[in-house]
C-alpha cells in the first residue's frame, strides 16, 4: 500500500489526502469534493462563481 499521508491543508488533520484539480493543494476526504475532485473551500468558491478561473495564490 502506498496511500499518500499526510497532514490536511484544510483541517490539518492527517490521514489520506486527496489533490485538489483546481487549487492543487492536499486535504483530507472530509474537505474533499470526490464529484468534483476540489477542495471543500473551491467548491465553496464554486458555489458563488460557476466561473473557473481562480486566482492564484
Ligand atoms: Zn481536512
Ligand atoms: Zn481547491
């Protein structure tokens, strides 16, 4: 087994991370969207903007 571990850029939780498709930063299933494969905080972003550009950090 090689599950990617580490510590959530979210919640800074460890446990299995998961990359985001927009921001690419690593969180944990539970601030991962596994339909859209983002982030809890880009689909939050999502959610007032159905545009898909973000600004990069
Ligand atoms: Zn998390
Ligand atoms: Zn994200």
């Amino acid at each position: 087994m090689t599950d990617v571990v580490g510590l959530c850029s979210m919640c800074g939780r460890p446990g299995a991370m998961f990359t985001c498709q927009l921001c690419g930063r690593l969180v944990c299933e539970r601030c991962f969207d596994h339909r859209h494969y983002i982030c809890s905080e880009c689909e939050h972003l999502k959610k007032h903007s159905d545009s898909p550009s973000f600004p990069m950090d």
